[in-house]
C-alpha cells in the first residue's frame, strides 16, 4: 500500500469557529492523508482539546504564536514554524487564519503546494482602527504575492480575495452532522416559550448592543445568549438570559429548547453556530454580512435583516409558521454544508496540487 501523503496544518487562532472546523475538518482528512497539526492555545482553545481529534493526528504546539502583532515573537514563531516542517517533511502546507498566513506565507513560498485559508479577512473586522485595517490589508495584498492558493470558507469571503490574488478559490465550511447528531439524540426536549438564541463571545463582532436593542423592542420574547465575554454589560434588557460558558453538550441543549437563531454580527466568515442551528430546523434570523448572506437567502431558508426593525418584523414572522424555510435550510446542510462534502471538496483540491507538481515532493 502506498505511504500517506503528509498535510501540515499551521494554525494560530484555535478557538470558537476556527477550532471546530480545524477538529472536523482533520479527522475527516486523516483517513486519507498523514496529518499534523502547528497549533497555537488561545483562551477560548477548550482545555481538553486534545480529546477533540483524532487519536492518528499529530499534535505540535507552536510556543511562539501570538494573537497581537509582536515582531520579536512573530520572527520566533516564523522560525519555530520553518524548524517544525523541515522536521516534517510535509507534502502539502495549509495555513488557516491571517497570523499563521502571513508568517507561513513569507516562511514557505510555495515550495510544495501551499494553501492558505483566512477565516475571515482582518482588514474587514470593524473592531481595529482604520489604520489597522489599512495596514492588514497591505500586509494581505504583499502575502497574496507568494506562491500559495487561498481557500476561502464562503462565497463572499472568495469575492474578498479575488481582489487580492488570482489564485483563490473556496470551499464553503460545513459541519460534523453526526456529531451534531449525536448530542441532540441525547438532549432532553422540553416545553418552553417562545425563545430566541445566539451563540458566542459577547464582544463588537458579535453585536450585542444590537442584540440587545432587538430584545428590547419584543419583551413578551425570552432572549437567550450561549456564552460569555467582555460586553456583557451592554446586554441590560430584562428578558435576555445569559448563560456564561458552558461545555458543547449544555450549549445543544439550550439551542434545541429555542425556536429563533439570531446572529446580528457586525462581520463573519461562515459562522459555524449558524449551520449547525439551520441543521437543527431552527428559524435562522441574521445581519446582512458576508458569512450570513452567502448561506441565507431572505424568505428562503431565513431572514436577512440590516434596522432593527427587520429583525423585529423577522422574529415576528418566525412565530408563525414557518416549516418550510427550516426545511430548506436543512436540506442546504445535507446538500453543502457538512464536512463530508467539505473534506471531499479539500481533498480534490490538494490532489490537484501534487498532481501539477508531478506527484509531490517532500521538503528538503
């Protein structure tokens, strides 16, 4: 039997959306490819993440990985990194996020196949200061010069990098069905009120503010929000409840006893939290951002929403009957949007590469 190709994953941002798509994505690949995994701890990294993976996966932590831009640590991080694939001798190089992408970008060139994936373009997050913003765009565009394909996670992420480079492309990000599955199969169903839910850090991306607003503007609606973060005072509206953090299985169980999925981000990549409530039937309503437009098409599968006033008029709708825009939605998820098509798009995608370069070869 022929020896497995090796995949070098370097990732900086393991945590929330990014980490899922990291743990489904890899233990689908590992039956196909010999996979390791640079990896970087953020605090949203769950502390037992190692039992997320696939036991065949290899786990290297990157020591020198830092959300912030330090030019000491990010010079040791491009060395740390260079020194773990001369080590490895991989066949392909994907990076994923735009710390890891800039770093992997400058440190590899292209040597072997090389492709990087965003997860949402820094110079479009609204939290940074314009000159921020300018100075991640200058260092995308330069980065898009090296000889690597971006894959972009949705549609409207591509249209982004297009205008950067040439070689792009996307495969949309989807989710672990039976997984998913599984943990509803075991949550209990209960009678509830009307409930409305998002899932997340409580922070600008994330829009609570506006969350907040659209709770105030339906009081007789309970509002649920499944996580934690540093803007939790903004959400003052008697009927919101906030649950801090909890584990994935307690987090599905709020999510099944609620009827609305609301998600009013300020910008997404194609949030994870958003397919997997499509794929429980939940009535999905959202902001109109790429990420949330690419998937929901409004009076389709959902409701896309700009003034609070939509999403109002939106939660209203959803109070009556609306079967047939969840059914569509899910039947998206079946379709496009799980990770057996996604790993199935990536592996056609990295097979291509090594074919162009006549088979692959390793490293030296």
């Amino acid at each position: 039997m022929a020896e497995k190709k090796k995949i070098l994953y370097i990732v900086e941002a393991m945590g929330g959306g990014v980490f899922t798509y990291i743990v489904d994505l890899a233990n689908e690949l590992v039956n196909s490819y010999d996979m390791y995994i640079a990896y970087a701890v953020r605090k949203q990294t769950p502390e037992n993440y190692k039992d997320y993976f696939d036991k065949r996966i290899h786990l290297i932590e990157v020591k020198n990985f830092g959300r912030a831009i330090d030019p000491a640590k990010d010079i040791a991080a491009f060395f740390e990194v260079k020194k773990i694939a001369a080590k490895i001798k991989p066949d392909v190089i994907h990076i994923h996020s735009s710390k890891a992408g800039a770093i992997g970008r400058v440190a590899f060139n292209g040597k072997i196949p090389m492709f990087y994936t965003p997860h949402g373009y820094s110079f479009l997050m609204e939290n940074y200061k314009p000159m921020n913003r300018r100075m991640f765009k200058v260092i995308e565009s330069v980065c898009a010069k090296r000889n690597c394909t971006t894959i972009s996670c949705s549609v409207g992420e591509h249209q982004e990098s297009l205008k950067l480079t040439r070689r792009a492309t996307y495969v949309n990000n989807g989710i672990n069905m039976a997984e998913l599955q599984e943990i509803i199969d075991k949550t209990e169903k209960v009678e509830h009120s009307f409930t409305v839910y998002t899932l997340g850090r409580i922070c600008y991306q994330k829009n609570p503010t506006l969350f907040n607003k659209i709770a105030e503007s339906l009081p007789d609606v309970k509002f649920v929000w499944i996580g934690d973060g540093e803007l939790r005072d903004q959400l003052t509206s008697e009927n919101i409840e906030i649950t801090g953090w909890t584990d994935r299985s307690t987090a599905i169980r709020y999510a099944v006893n609620a009827d609305v999925f609301l998600l009013p981000s300020r910008w997404e990549g194609l949030p994870i939290s958003l397919l997997e409530s499509m794929y429980m039937k939940k009535a999905c309503v959202v902001s109109n951002v790429i990420g949330n437009r690419d998937v929901i098409h409004n009076g389709e599968n959902g409701f896309v929403c700009t003034k609070v006033e939509d999403f109002v008029k939106a939660i209203e709708e959803c109070q009556g009957e609306v079967e047939k825009l969840t059914e569509h939605a899910y039947q998206d998820i079946l379709k496009m949007y799980n990770t057996k098509v996604m790993a199935q798009m990536y592996i056609k995608k990295y097979e291509n590469a090594l074919n162009e370069r006549g088979g692959g070869d390793s490293m030296t």
